[in-house]
C-alpha cells in the first residue's frame, strides 16, 4: 500500500524529531567538553589573568597551549560533521515528502499541443495529492477538449471560405473566358453576389464568435422582453413568406447585459427557428420572470445523434456541414457563445413531433 503525502509529512517529522535532540544534545555536549578543556588548560595569574599550562613564561604571556588548540580543533570538525549530517537527512526527507508532487510538475511540464493525451492517472490512497491529481486531469481533459474544437473550428471555416471564394474565381473565369450576353452577365452577377454576401456573413459571424469570446464590452440593465418583442416584430415579414406563424408570452424581466449581443442571440434563434420549419408550422418565443428564453418551433424530426453537434459550428439542420442551402451553421455556435458570455446555460432538445426547443436562462438583474 502507497504512502499518502500526511503519511510521509508524519514519518519524517516522527524521523526527524529524534535527530533534532541527538544533534542539539551531541552539540551541547561537545560545547561543554569544549569549555572545560579549555579550563582545564588555563590558570590564574596574581593579576586575574588567564594563562596556558602548557606553555606558562610567566604573567601577560599565557595562551592556549598546542593540547587544548588541537582539542578546540577536533570539537569544530565534530560540529560541522554533524550539522552536515542533519542538513542531507533533512534535505532528503524534503525531496522524499515533495516526490508526489514533483512527479505531477513533471507530468505537467511535458503536456503540449502534441501530447494532448498525457494524463497523471494516480493510483493508490485518496488523499490531497491524488485529489489534485484528478482535478489536474480533469482541467487537462477540458484544456484538450477546447484544443481540439478550436483546432476543428479553423479548419471548418478555413473549408467554408475555400468554396466560395473558389466559386467566384470559377465565375470570373467564366466571365473572362467569352463575350456574354447582357442575361448571362446578370445572372453571373447575381451569383457573385450571393457568394459574396455569403462570405459577408461568415466573416461576421466569425467576428462576434471572437467578440463574444472576449467577454461583455458593457453591462447595462435590459429588458429581455422588449428585446425578443422587437425582434419577433422585425422577423414577421420572413416568417409570413414561410407561412409559419409566431406567438409570444412575454413577462416583464430585466437583465444585466449587451443590447447588440443580446439583440442578436433573439434573431440568431428565432431566425434558425423559421428557417427550419415547414409551411404552416410555427414558433413560440417566451421570456419568464427568472430570465428564461425559450424558442420553440416546429419542423422536422431530428435525430439524437445531431444533437450533440448542434451547437458546433458549420452545422446545419440538415447535420450536413457542407449544406449550403440554409445559412453558414453559424447561428447556434454564436447563440451559445453570447449565452456565456453572459452568465447564461442554453440547452436545446428535440420536440416529440418534430422542431426544436431551445432555451436560455438569463440571470435577473
């Protein structure tokens, strides 16, 4: 059975309090045998002052003779051996009470973005320092996880520039390639507009992901309700055009937060909400008293293996990344990202018949 790190701070203040008192007893003694010594070599002379017995020519000429200098000699060797031999075995009770924890700092000095699987994975007793040792791990699992998405996230966006910006050199070339007739240009027009406005999105998607990811800019009291009522008002036209109808319930709630984010966490979730919908489906957007947002709509069954993915980003309703029919697969990413940036959870989970139901719990002010 391994040792605890209490058991091996005990053992060695059990270890080391005995040789405390046989140093600090060898060295009194060694101090008084010093002192009588020297007593023992010296005299008085009528004038009180002291003289050696071994080499005496009279008074004002005394001193230590050759015996009690070679005595006084041997007591400091006996001293410094063993000061020496106290300060090793304290020194290596240190490193042997501290060896838990220098195994730990090794492991950690070797972690890196190639080595993102090395754990310390500490067996035997629990107690703090294999506590710790768990927690360290579990910090390096996240650390790992957060690698990786970020490491995921630049390739999917590095892919989905890739395609459109190769659509439009195709275009162009196209354009340059022969003369086109006034229909052929416009139609190559619009389809340089589009991808181009599709890039536009990406990139401003990508930019509130960073902004978000920096924390709140300014923190002011908001009323959530008049937030999501304006933007259920701003978004009616395009739920009219899909036929999808939009009810609210919204209670009177004030938050602490950021107009624009928070202004685009409603559109973000009412617009995916409409867009995945069918023909006379609908979207009921309610906001509690306890700062509860939820977004609930209709539309087709999702399967429980999309909604683990369905906050990454480049995923679509679909679940197909490269679906370009509905959006850059953006809108969930930067909802969940503007979520925690404000101290929110957000959770989404699928509707018996089909839709979404979503849901963000805001702190009250």
């Amino acid at each position: 059975m391994g040792l605890t790190s209490r058991r091996r701070a005990f053992l060695a203040v059990v270890v080391s309090l005995p040789l405390g008192y046989i140093y600090l007893f060898v060295t009194l003694h060694l101090v008084i045998n010093l002192a009588r010594q020297s007593r023992d070599h010296l005299v008085v002379c009528s004038h009180g002052t002291l003289h050696s017995l071994d080499r005496f020519n009279g008074c004002g000429e005394g001193f230590l003779g050759p015996g009690a200098s070679l005595h006084v000699g041997y007591v400091w060797l006996e001293l410094l051996v063993m000061t020496a031999v106290v300060v090793a075995a304290a020194y290596g009770f240190a490193r042997w009470v501290t060896w838990p924890v220098r195994q730990i700092a090794d492991t950690i000095s070797r972690f890196g973005p190639t080595s993102l699987g090395l754990r310390l994975r500490v067996t035997g007793p629990r107690d703090e320092t294999r506590r710790l040792s768990e927690e360290i791990d579990a910090m390096l699992d996240r650390l790992a996880d957060g690698y990786e998405a970020q490491r995921r996230f630049a390739s999917n966006a590095s892919h989905e520039l890739r395609t459109p910006l190769a659509t439009q050199r195709a275009l162009i070339e196209v354009s340059l390639s022969s003369a086109l007739t006034p229909e052929q240009l416009e139609l190559l027009s619009r389809q340089l507009l589009a991808t181009n406005e599709r890039n536009e999105r990406i990139v401003d998607g990508l930019l509130t992901l960073a902004e978000t990811e920096g924390g709140l800019m300014a923190n002011a009291p908001l009323r959530l309700d008049q937030i999501v009522g304006e933007t259920v008002e701003f978004l009616r036209s395009a739920a009219k055009e899909r036929e999808v109808e939009i009810e609210t319930v919204l209670d009177p709630v004030t938050v602490i937060g950021e107009r624009p984010l928070l202004e685009r966490l409603a559109n973000n979730l009412l617009s995916n909400a409409i867009k995945y919908n069918y023909s006379g489906g609908s979207v009921t957007a309610t906001v509690t008293r306890d700062g509860a947002f939820t977004v609930v709509n209709t539309g087709p069954e999702i399967a429980p293996e999309q909604m683990a993915g369905l906050f990454e980003p480049f995923r679509r309703g679909s679940g197909e990344r490269l679906d370009h029919g509905g959006g850059v697969g953006l809108g969930l990413t930067i909802a969940r990202s503007i979520a925690t940036a404000h101290g929110a959870a957000i959770d989404a989970r699928a509707n018996p018949g089909g839709g979404l139901t979503i849901t963000v719990r805001l702190p009250p002010a």
